[in-house]
C-alpha cells in the first residue's frame, strides 16, 4: 500500500516515496499521531490494527506536546489506565540525565 501524497508534510523528514509500511512504522505511526490531522490518523488507523499502534506509542517518542499526548493516549488509544513517565513523550519536559 501506498502512503497518500497528503502525507508529506506529516512525514517530512523522509519522502513518502522512500518510507515503507513496515520498515518504518515506528516513524509514521509517532508522527501521524504527534502532527497528523484526524484525517491523517483515520488513515493510520485503516494501514495498522490498533494493537500496533499501540504497542509503538508505548514506546517513547519525545515529541508531543502535553496536550495531544494525552488526546492520542485517552481519546485515540484508549489508555486511560496506562500512566507513563511524561518526561519520555512530551516535549519542553527536561530528561533525568544519570
């Protein structure tokens, strides 16, 4: 399956025409969900089971803001119950370093 050209600006540090599906999951699934329009994350939603999603939004991703972490995490995902450490997903929260 191809990824729609209207995708490149969510994607954009990679042409579309080099991404593949599989290979690069992690990237488009994090990004479609950090910076896509809801459009965009019908979309991803259609390309992967949830399952999927899931299992790569729990793996940290620094570049959400607060607000859209917890919209992708609550009202996407449906992990009320799931609590991470905010400081691995949102963005302007300094890291624990050593």
């Amino acid at each position: 399956m191809k990824i729609p050209g209207r995708l490149q600006s969510v994607l954009w540090s990679a042409h579309i025409n080099h991404l593949h599906l599989e290979k690069d999951r992690y990237y488009i699934i994090h990004h479609i969900l950090s910076f896509g329009s809801l459009d965009d994350i019908s979309w991803l939603m259609k390309m992967y089971p949830k399952k999927e999603i899931i299992e790569v939004f729990m793996i940290s991703f620094k570049d959400y803001s607060r607000s859209r972490f917890y919209f992708v995490k609550d009202a996407i995902l449906e992990l009320k119950y799931w609590h991470p450490d905010e400081k691995y997903y949102v963005k302007n929260i300094s890291r624990n370093i050593g």
